[in-house]
C-alpha cells in the first residue's frame, strides 16, 4: 500500500518570472505531475479514454503556501502525501524542498490539492464523480498523520 510519492527535478528557465524565481502557478502545475507519477507508479493512468467516454481526476480545491524561492537551475523535491481517501475523491499533501549543495533540504512551499475521479461523456458533454476503483482502493492509504504533521512544519 502506498501514502507517498517524491519527485525530484531540477528548476528550468522558462519556469522562471522577471525575478529569475519559479513563477507561483508551476507550483500547481508539479502537484499535478506529480500526482500521475503516482498514480503511474501504482499502475493507474491518470487519464482513459474508451470511445466518446473519459476518466480522470478534475480538481476541484488546490491551495499552496509559499515559504521561499527556487532559481533557475535549483534542485528540488516535491513530496505528495495521501492525506484522506473519500468515496470519490483523494486528498492530498504537498512539501516543497529545494535540494541544497551540501543535501540539506530548504523548505519552499507546503499545499494541498483535492482530485475527484469522475467520468465525462463527449457526445452528452456531462460530467460526474464515479465511485474509486476498488483496485486502486487496495493500493492507497493515508499517510500516518503524524507524517503529514512534520511534513506540514517542515521537519525531515
């Protein structure tokens, strides 16, 4: 069973604003990679497609709170963490930590972000939130929240 998943990278240019720090929305932009990563990592594809049906994962809350910048060319770490599991929809916790030269972690931003799985017909063009696969129920759970707690004051 899985609560967590780290994702590493490297700050790119054109993620940049005139200030030369990572622009505020890439921030929901790597919570959103980073959550198909983990979806990925357990076998699921974060978007299927059979025929005029789709299913995926809208979000319908996303906050983030930011503590300090990354440059161009920082190491970083985003670290999700399955925070609740509701019938249709996941929780998660965000950490941002920029990867220092001597590894020491700088903690950058903490968020949260919540998916609902749902269906959406192209020909009717509606949309609605499905029951979680019971497959991908036997591999989530929530993070111990004591985790969550340190990971929220950003302690290692």
């Amino acid at each position: 069973m899985a609560f967590d998943y780290v994702l590493e990278r490297e700050l790119a240019f054109y993620e940049t604003d005139m200030a030369g720090i990572a622009h505020f929305s890439n921030f929901f932009r790597w919570m959103e990679i980073t959550e198909h990563a983990f979806l990925k990592s357990l076998g699921f594809e974060p978007v299927v497609q059979e025929g005029d049906q789709f299913w995926g994962w809208p979000r319908v809350r996303a906050s983030c709170d930011y503590h300090a910048p990354v440059r161009y060319g920082d190491r970083f770490q985003v670290h999700l963490f399955v925070k609740e599991i509701k019938q249709k929809s996941v929780v998660y916790f965000y950490r941002f930590r920029k990867v220092e030269a001597d590894g020491s972690m700088t903690p950058m931003a903490r968020a949260e972000m919540t998916s609902v799985y749902a269906g959406f017909d192209v020909p009717s063009q509606s949309m609605m939130a499905l029951d979680l696969q019971t497959e991908l129920l036997d591999k989530l759970e929530v993070a111990p929240p004591d985790l969550i707690k340190a990971a929220r004051t950003h302690r290692p």
